[in-house]
C-alpha cells in the first residue's frame, strides 16, 4: 500500500432480519480499523433497501447511532456510483469493499454479485459459496457429497406446506420423530428458530419459520456439544482453535447469541487434542466443499454420546461485536483483531488479482 491509505467501503444495514446485528458488526468493524493505514467510507443500506454514502472518514464514529448516516449523506444514485466508480475510466474511489450484511441480500450472493459486476475487490466468500452458505439446504447437500457427516433432515417450501402439510408433518414424524429444530432455510443468527416436541408445536414451529423465508429446514435433534472454528484464506486456509457454546437457554437462538450476554464461549474449547484437530480438518473441508474464500466459520455439533463430529452449518459471514466468536477464536490462536482485519483486505485483494488475470475471449 505504500504511503496511500487503502480506502475501505463498510457496507451494512440491510433490507434483513438481521439488519442490528449488521449495525452492530460494522461499528465494531470501524472501530477496531488502523487508520494509519486505512480510510473508512461508510455505505448504509436501510430496512427499506435504499442507500446512503457518507464522508469519507479518518476515523470511527463514536456512537453507533451515526452508522445510520441520517444528517447530510449521499442518495442511492451517489451511493452507487461510488461503487461503480472503477467502471468510469477515472478510477475506483475505494479499494476494497467489505460487505457486513448478515442474512438475506447480504451474504447470500446478491451483494457480492454487485462487487461482481462493478469490477471491485471485496471481503468474503465469493457468490456461489455465499448462496450455498445462505440456503442450509444447498449446503448440507454439498457438505453430504463432500463426505461430511451431518444430522438428519427434512424440508419444504411454503408452496409445499400450503399445499399438503398434513403429508409433510407424517414425513417429519416418521423420519425425524421428536423433539425436532424448525429453521428458515435462508437466515442466520438463529433468527426463526424453534424447537417442537409435538405435532402442535411442531406447526407453529413452521409458521414462525414461514414468516422468514420462503422455505423450511427441519432437523434431528442430538445431544450434543456446540463447537466453532474459524477458517481463514483462499486456496490454502487455515483453520483456528476450535470454541465451544455453552447456551443460556435450551438452544443458541437470537436472544442467547445477541441479547441477553449470558451464554459462555470457551476458547480454546476443552476438548481432547485428536479431536480438536478433526474439527479443524473438518473445517477445512467444509470450507472447500461449499468453495469458500476470505473467511468462514464452521459450527459443529460434538454428540455427547460418542464424541461423533457432525456438520451443521458454515457462515460466510460471521459476526464482528465484541463478543462474536470468529474474531476471539482468532485471537486464542495468535491472530489480533487488527490484523485479521488487515489479512482479510489482503485476502481479497489477492482473489481480485487472480480473477483479473484470467481470460475471457478464445484467445489462444
């Protein structure tokens, strides 16, 4: 970078459920950014889809109310003609964008298609891993042919469930049995999530669900421990120490991961070292299996019964507060905030080099 500062674009809001969450993330984000070296452009998109730019800033906001860019800012068309800016002939006005969207048009692929088109640099997984790391369906297809071992499940879409939940319901029963977890099929953060013990609360499980996505994800459930890991890199990642979840309720839902601060994370997670690096590996390989870039993490159910590792999901996206897992299991491992965020802007500009340097005509 020399003695020019890298221009990094905050990109966060969202038209999300996960929108505070978004918000949150990005002021602890803005916060932990060296500006000796970095410049901050914040882009904040609202609940209703429409975006603002603000200043450029050579250093944090103070309160996370001023993320929302609710004094003089620019419109929607100025806002993205800074994104586009590379596509003028004059040159990009940020470097690298960093996309701190979670859940539905955030880190599904649609914003990362919009990087795509407008020829930027970004942070995170690439379109196609970040729509198989959005729908857990796709992904835990993915994660089977990848050899992956997982729980079982069932799903459906809301056309399906309209149509002939009665047939639906005897298919969960005699598959699954209960209890049962309803997930949407496409939100993170454990937004939407139930657990249902009978048929009554297994239907209200999946109207809940309903009124978040399209589609429902039904899954086993096991006994088990929660265990993280971090993954870090391009097409040869790392993996971190792996970080256990003990829940301050029956399940890691919203209210345990943002709200009430009461759920523990053990980092390192006390486990025996052959399993610690299974799930590392495991990582690795849940990684590649969706064709993860930037970072990822992966969450592991350890059943209690026979320390069997089970897949659950990975995030492409995974939070940035203070007391979000990915960066803590990263610190545990020698890595500090302020230079995993500099190793993730390295990580994108190396992927956008590669890219650019491939060919798009027949030439021979």
């Amino acid at each position: 970078m020399g003695n020019t500062k890298c221009t990094v674009g905050l990109v966060y809001g969202g038209k999300s459920g996960e929108h505070e969450v978004s918000l949150q993330t990005a002021f602890a984000v803005m916060n932990a950014f060296d500006y000796d070296k970095y410049e901050i452009i914040p882009f904040y998109i609202s609940k209703q889809g429409l975006w603002k730019v603000g200043e450029t800033l050579g250093a944090p906001y103070s309160r996370i109310e001023q993320l929302k860019l609710e004094g003089p800012a620019g419109d929607m068309g100025m806002a993205l003609n800074t994104v586009f800016s590379g596509l003028s002939g004059e040159g990009p006005i940020v470097d690298v964008m960093f996309p701190l969207l979670h859940g539905t048009n955030g880190e599904d692929g649609t914003i990362q298609g919009l990087f795509e088109m407008a020829n930027i640099p970004y942070i995170g997984a690439g379109v196609l891993a970040s729509a198989a790391g959005m729908d857990k369906v796709v992904m835990k297809k993915l994660f089977g042919e990848a050899g992956l071992e997982q729980c079982e499940y069932c799903y459906f879409s809301a056309a399906a469930w309209k149509r002939k939940s009665h047939e639906l319901i005897v298919g969960v029963e005699d598959k699954l049995g209960y209890p049962v977890f309803v997930k949407p099929a496409n939100l993170g953060s454990s937004v939407g999530i139930s657990k249902a013990s009978d048929k009554e609360s297994l239907i209200k499980a999946v109207e809940f669900a309903l009124r978040y996505d399209t589609k429902v994800i039904i899954e086993e459930f096991v006994d088990a421990r929660e265990v993280e890991v971090a993954v870090l890199g391009n097409e040869e990642p790392e993996a971190s120490v792996p970080g256990e979840i003990v829940s301050s309720g029956e399940y890691y839902d919203y209210a345990a991961k943002y709200i009430d601060g009461k759920s523990q994370m053990l980092i390192p997670a006390p486990l025996d070292p052959e399993v610690a690096d299974r799930l590392r590996e495991a990582a690795l390989q849940a990684f590649r299996a969706i064709e993860g870039s930037g970072i990822t993490r992966a969450d592991f159910f350890l059943r209690r019964s026979d320390n069997k590792i089970l897949i659950n999901e990975v995030n492409t996206m995974p939070g940035f507060t203070p007391f979000s897992m990915y960066p803590l299991l990263w610190r545990e491992t020698g890595v500090s905030y302020q230079s995993l965020l500099d190793r993730m802007v390295e990580l994108a500009l190396e992927r956008y080099q590669f890219r650019q340097s491939l060919k798009y005509d027949n030439e021979s």
